[in-house]
C-alpha cells in the first residue's frame, strides 16, 4: 500500500500527516521565514519569548522546557532565593535585637530602681549617722562648756586665793622692812664704841654668810638653777601672759647666782669655781646664762606646748587663748635661740635688776655693824668687802 505524503509549500519538506505539516508551518522557524518572505498576509507567527533570557518559541511547550534549563532563570532563581534568605536572617536579627533591647530595657530599670533604692537608703542612714553626730557634738559641746565654767569658777577661785596670799606676803614684807628699819634706827642711835678686833670679826663672819648664799657661776649651777623651772607654770598665771611668766621664773631660778652691785647701771657681782668675785653687766650675765642653759630651756618650753595642747584638747582653754600663749612660746624660743641682745634678754636683765637689788637689801638688814648709818651704807661696806 503506497503512503500518503504531504509537502509544504514553502520549504519543501514532506510529512506522512497533515497535521505534522500543519505543525510545521505553525512552529519551524525557517519555514515561517520563508512565509514572510512570500508575503504570506494571511500567516500569523504567534512568538513565545523568555522571560529571563533573549529566546523566543513559536510554541508554548519549547518555551515551557526552555524554562527548566534556563541559565539565566535558574541564576535569578538563586539571587531570589539569596535575598529572601537575606530577608529572613535580617529581620531574624532584628527581632533579636529587638528582643534583646528589651531585656537591656527591663535590666537596667530594674538596675537602676535597685540602686535608687540602695541610694534612699544610703542617704537616709547617712542622715541618721549626721543627725547622731549632731547630737553628740552638741552633747558634748555642752559638757565642754560646762567643763569651761567650772575651770573658769576654778580659776577665779584660785586667782582670789593667790591675791590674798600676795596680799599677805606683802604685809609680811613690809612689816619685816619696818621692823628692819626700825631695828636699823636703834642700832644707829646707839653710842658710839669703839670697834674692837671681836666686832670686826663678827660683821666679817656675818658677811662671809652672805658671801656663800651665792653659788659661783658655772655651767652647771645655770643648768641646776633653770632645771628648776617647771614648764607648766608658764601658761596659768597672770592672765596666761607666758612671757611675764618665763620672765619671772627664770629670774627667781638664777637670782641666787648674783648680787647687785649699781641697779642704776645693771651691775652685777658673780663668784666663779675658786671663790673669786668680778664684776658683770646684767644683760651680759643674762645672755651668758641662756647660752648655757639653751638646752634646758628649749625643752621647758616644749614641755610647756604640750602641756597647753593637752589642755587645748581637754577643754580647760579657749582656741584663742591657746593661739595667743603658743604664740608667746614660739617667740621667747626664737629670743633665746637668737643668742644676742633682743626685747625678751632686755626684760629679764630689768626685772634680775629690781629682784637682785631688794633681796640684797633685805639679806644686808640682818647684819649688825656698828657705825653704819643705812643700809647703802652697809651695801657699800659688803660689796668692798667681795672685791
């Protein structure tokens, strides 16, 4: 049986089937070439494109199994694929982020409600503490006023017992120089005697008491005497004038190192190791004893500073107080390490002057001498009697 064939008009080619040529014309790109060419009006070329890459089919199946091999499609498939992972982890992260925010958000108000109620309480026991300390400085305060008014009454009481006592002493002083001078008197209206050998030695052994009451002036007699001084004494007396006080104490301390020979012209008699006696100005007698005695010194008055802080701390004297006597100790330190003439050797030669001079005349009041007509009289006799 022969079989049937179909040809195409345009290109030729030969199909057992009809509708294999029909598909043909309607899908092989060179044929329908051909049928533009032979301005085939009546043909219609329907183009099915890719979307992802530059091919067209003129059939839907061809384009369809195009797809599952596109390059271009499968790489723009994983680009899409890419950025919704991309997508995904970012808003991952975000919420992470987000949530983490969060709990930074609760931990640091709890944090900090944690720690304004840490801080409440901190203040609120520092108040207490302030408000206790308050109360236990103004307690204290109290008893230290308290303290100070029974000082004070203490001091009063004291200051009125030391006027009496001055006072008395006074009376006493004056009715023995009455008495002296009055004893004086008689001897000097006495008939006159002749002085026998006897009489002159009596007036000779009565001097020669004197003479011995003085100690020679040495080193170690000035470190005895000063030695004697106690550090203490400097601040509570006259009106806690430390300087008045230094003054006098020291002045009583070497007065038995000297007699007073001219208290019109500062001069002094001292008595060296071998019984000899020379004649010494006074402001030269009181620097020569502060030289040797420097030591001795420094450390009364150092003892005198501590004292004074002691009774600083303990309440007994006032802040202003204190300052002004440190004040008058840091100055006679500074005299006496100064180891030439100045206000404070000035002061103790004047008051050695006065001390000396009446204690000579008292001691020279005991003595009975015949024919001596007043006490400067008898100084004189003495004092020629020394040299």
């Amino acid at each position: 049986m022969h079989k049937m064939s179909y040809s195409c008009e345009f290109c030729k080619k030969v199909y057992t089937t009809i509708s294999s040529l029909n598909y043909h014309k309607k899908s092989a790109k060179f044929c329908l070439e051909l049928q533009k060419q032979s301005n085939n009006e009546n043909i219609e070329i329907k183009q099915h494109n890719c979307e992802y890459c530059d091919k067209s089919f003129t059939q839907k199946t061809p384009l369809l199994n195009h797809l599952i091999i596109c390059n271009v499609k499968s790489y723009k498939d994983k680009i899409d694929n890419k950025i919704e992972e991309l997508k995904e982890e970012y808003e991952r992260k975000i919420n992470d982020l987000k949530i983490n925010n969060e709990n930074l958000l609760f931990e640091f108000k709890v944090e900090n409600k944690l720690k304004d109620e840490k801080y409440s309480s901190e203040l609120k026991l520092k108040d207490e503490q302030i408000k206790l300390k308050e109360e236990k400085y103004m307690s204290e305060l109290k008893l230290k006023d308290e303290q100070l008014k029974l000082k004070d009454e203490q001091l009063k009481l004291k200051d009125e017992i030391i006027l009496k006592l001055e006072k008395k002493l006074d009376e006493n002083e004056s009715r023995l120089i009455k008495n002296n001078e009055k004893l004086t008197n008689e001897l000097i209206n006495r008939p006159q005697q002749v002085v026998n050998n006897s009489n002159t030695n009596n007036y000779t052994l009565q001097f020669n008491k004197l003479k011995d009451q003085m100690l020679p002036f040495t080193e170690l007699n000035i470190k005895d005497c000063i030695k004697k001084i106690n550090g203490n004494t400097l601040i509570y007396y006259n009106d806690n004038d430390v300087n008045l006080n230094f003054i006098g104490y020291f002045v009583k301390a070497v007065k038995v190192l000297t007699f007073c020979t001219d208290s019109s012209r500062g001069a002094l008699i001292i008595k060296d190791e071998d019984g000899n006696h020379s004649k010494v100005v006074a402001s030269e007698f009181v620097l020569k004893c502060l030289e040797k005695s420097r030591k001795e010194c420094i450390e009364i008055l150092d003892k005198a500073r501590q004292f004074l802080e002691d009774e600083e701390k303990d309440g007994n004297i006032s802040i202003s107080e204190y300052a002004k006597c440190n004040n008058m100790l840091t100055s006679i330190k500074a005299h006496i390490l100064q180891g030439t003439p100045n206000d404070l050797t000035k002061s103790i030669s004047n008051t050695l002057i006065k001390n000396v001079d009446k204690i000579m005349k008292n001691l020279l009041q005991s003595v009975t001498f015949q024919n001596v007509h007043n006490i400067t009289e008898l100084k004189n006799l003495f004092l020629q009697y020394l040299l």
